[in-house]
C-alpha cells in the first residue's frame, strides 16, 4: 500500500513510518504537492519468493541455427573489406 505524505507530516509521524516501512507499505513524501522521495522496505534475501525450477519448460523455442553466422544483408555491407 502507497501513503502519500507531506514534509511536515514526515517530521511528526517518523517513527510510525519506519513501522509502516517494516510492514511492507511505501510511503512517498511530498512538499507543496510535488512528490519528493519515498520511504519503502528493503528486500532482503531470506524475505524474497524462491524459485522454481521447471515453470517455464517448453514455453521457450529457439531455432536450430540459432548461433550461425548471420548474413551480409544483415550488416547492411559487405565483410570483406
């Protein structure tokens, strides 16, 4: 969840944003309506999803001439110079 903020809400409501932060929620700060910067929570690596292997089989196809050399037409000139 996003909260929008002013720079004087900021300096009274401090602590209760850290806590908001650890929560998960972001905070955008704003001064005279424009935002300024955020306060939001830092990924750490425990907290991230873990992977999956084998969700994308057979979803990826690649030709069989995949890393043969391209042609002269793709350059737009000729190699030998």
């Amino acid at each position: 969840m996003t909260k929008i903020l002013s720079i004087g809400e900021l300096q009274q409501k401090l602590p209760g944003l850290l806590a908001l932060a650890k929560d998960g929620d972001e905070i955008i700060i704003e001064e005279n309506g424009e935002p300024v910067a955020t306060v939001a929570p830092i990924q750490k690596a425990g907290i991230l999803k873990k992977r999956t292997a084998g969700l994308g089989k057979n979803t990826i196809w690649m030709s069989d001439d995949f890393d043969a050399e391209l042609p002269d037409e793709f350059w737009g000139f000729d190699k030998e110079l």
